[in-house]
C-alpha cells in the first residue's frame, strides 16, 4: 500500500459511494423502525402484512449495511492513503506519523459529508481538512 497513488476519480467514487450507502442504510433503519412500531400496535389479524413488511425491511437493511461496511473500508483505504501521504510529505519532527495517519483517517470521515464536488476536487478538500 506505500507506493499506491490516490487517484482523484476514484476517490470522488469511493467518496459517493460511500455517503450513498450511508444515506440508505439510514432510511432503511428508519423505514424498519417505523414497520416495528406499526406492528406492535395493530391488532392480530393484521399483524401479518406488517410482519412482512417487517421481514421486507430486515432484508434489506442486512443488504444495506453490508453495502455501507465495504464502501467504509474502500474509503478508509482512500483515506489511509492520503493521510499517510501528506504525512510523509511534511516531514515533522514533533509528532508520530501513525498517529497522524489515524488522525487524518478519523478526520477525513468527520469531514466527509461536508464535500461538495461542484466547489473543487476530492483530493484537493480532503489534503486541506
């Protein structure tokens, strides 16, 4: 991993994939809040339909949050890389390079959701946060 070179078209589509799978996996956990609650207050001839919608929503929040880990780790990878770069780069003294890169990781997810593609490049917002 210490010679990759972070390209910028795949960290943008890392970075989209990521927050799309976020946003869905959080809809979905609503979604099956919501079908939970619904059942615990029908009565037992309906409780059936909104078992199924019960099922429904586990299936496909069980699907979403595997989608959410891998694109997780792919942007964590992303992140590690440019962390460990622009560590490297400054060259300081006063500090420990794996904390640093643990730092810019952990920064770089807190950030994340603030990029906005239409005011600059990937690589370019995240080497500043």
């Amino acid at each position: 991993m210490k010679s990759e070179y972070l390209n910028n078209k795949k960290f943008q589509e890392c970075i989209f994939r990521y927050l799309k799978f976020k946003k869905l996996k959080f809809k979905h956990e609503v979604l099956l809040e919501d079908a939970t609650i619904s059942y615990e207050n029908r009565s037992k001839h309906e409780k059936n339909v909104c078992k199924m919608r019960v099922d429904i929503n586990t299936s496909i929040l069980s699907k979403m949050t595997s989608d959410y880990v891998v694109a997780q780790h792919d942007l964590a990878q992303c992140f590690f890389i440019l962390a460990e770069r622009v560590a490297k780069y400054k060259n300081f003294d006063f500090i420990d390079i794996d904390d640093a890169i643990q730092e810019g990781v952990l920064i770089g997810f807190e950030k994340i959701d603030r990029f906005d593609p239409e005011k600059g490049a990937a690589f370019n917002y995240m080497t500043t946060c």
